[in-house]
C-alpha cells in the first residue's frame, strides 16, 4: 500500500488466525521496533506459531486503553479462535471537530449484543461481508469447512452484514467499509449489489467494498 514498514508504530492483532498475523515476521524483519497489541491468549499463539518475540503490548478484551492520544477499546466477537476481537478507535476531535471513532469488525460468527451495540456507535466502520450463500454452496471447499464459515463461530455472510445494517440506527455513521471478502466465494459486485439499499436509505453515507483481488481499493491508496 506504499507504506514504509519502518515508517509504522504499531499493530493491533484481532486473533492468531494465519490471514491475520502471516505477515508479522516480515514486517518485524524490517521494522524490530514495531510494537504488537494483542491479549494474551492470542500474543502467546501467535508466538509460538509465527517463531516471533516482538515487543508485545498486552491488553485486556474488553478494557480500553490509550495510544498516542486515540482511546482503544478492544471488544469480543465470535469466532473460532483463543480470544478474538474487534477494535474501537476514538480519535479526538481536533479544532473544534467533535470525536470520531473508527470500528473494526470482521471475523464474527454472528452479530451478538456488544457487535451491534459497536457498530451503531461508529464514525467509520470497517465490517466483514464474507460470502455469498450460494457461491459458498457451489465452492468446492469440503463440507466441514463450508460448516465453519457458516457457524456461529464463523464469518458473518452478505446477508448477515446487510440483516445488522438494516437494523441499526447507525447516526453517526459516515463511511461504511465492507470487507473480509472471500477470494473463492464472493464477488464486490454482489455486495455492491446488495448496499444499494442501504446507499438508497443514507444517500449521504459513503460505501466502500474491499476487493481482495486488488492491492488496495483505488479510493482509500
Ligand atoms: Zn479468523
Ligand atoms: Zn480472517
């Protein structure tokens, strides 16, 4: 994405699961500074699996804590790993601008109280939108794993993303990112597909879908 690996502070690792943390012994390789906030159970997991000892920054799901100025609140979802989370990020307001707080959610089974209550307090939110019910169907993924993806400790599917959208206030949302698409069984045009009912009831809201075949989506590189 044309960042600079020396150039970055930190990381804030949601769970141990390899698309989440494969790339960590290469950005440690050339930045040996860069600080690592996960919790404990998933530090330790990913330590042992990824050879690595960073300068881990443990935090406890659920508390928040302070990063150069933003409040982090890592908070839990569903999913099958040790301690898996999402993060709020409230940034504070600067001249006269009121705080913002960006939300990261992917990687959740199902939408449970403290995911709804994170989503309907977010600025920004950064959701997961996994898979197409039928191209998930038709994937030749063996039935176990089609049965993961589709558990309560899975991945939240298209219309799973769309169902806790519809029903949220959302107010203060201004931008909506979709992402976690699956490579094999989803498309960007489906989900697009689907936002347009959401676009239709907030015309003023702006949505981004992240196409995992592309490097970065042209409007956030
Ligand atoms: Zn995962
Ligand atoms: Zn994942």
């Amino acid at each position: 994405m044309g960042v600079e690996p020396a150039s970055i502070d930190a990381v804030f690792i949601t769970h141990e699961h390899s698309d989440h943390c494969s790339g960590l012994p290469a950005l440690l390789g050339r930045n040996p500074g860069l600080k690592v906030y996960a919790n404990a159970e998933t530090a330790h997991r990913i330590g042992y699996t990824q050879k690595i000892s960073p300068i881990w920054r443990k935090f406890q799901t659920g508390g928040a804590f302070e990063y150069h100025g933003l409040t982090v609140t890592p908070f839990p979802i569903p999913h099958d790993a040790a301690d898996p989370v999402g993060y709020a990020f409230d940034c504070p307001g600067e001249a006269g601008a009121s705080a913002r707080r960006v939300t990261w959610m992917t990687d959740l089974g199902h939408v449970t109280p403290v995911a709804r209550e994170q989503a309907e307090a977010a600025d920004i939110l950064v959701l997961e939108s996994n898979y197409d019910d039928e191209m998930l169907d038709l994937s030749k993924r063996p039935a176990h794993l089609k049965q993961r993806i589709r558990g309560r400790h899975g991945h939240l599917s298209n219309l799973a993303a769309l169902d806790l959208l519809r029903s949220i206030k959302a107010e203060r949302l201004s931008h909506l990112c979709l992402g976690h698409l699956s490579k094999e069984c989803n498309r960007t045009v489906i989900v697009d597909g689907l936002m347009a009912e959401v676009r239709s009831a907030r015309p003023d809201l702006r949505v981004t879908v992240f196409d995992p075949l592309e490097e970065a989506p042209a409007d956030l590189s």
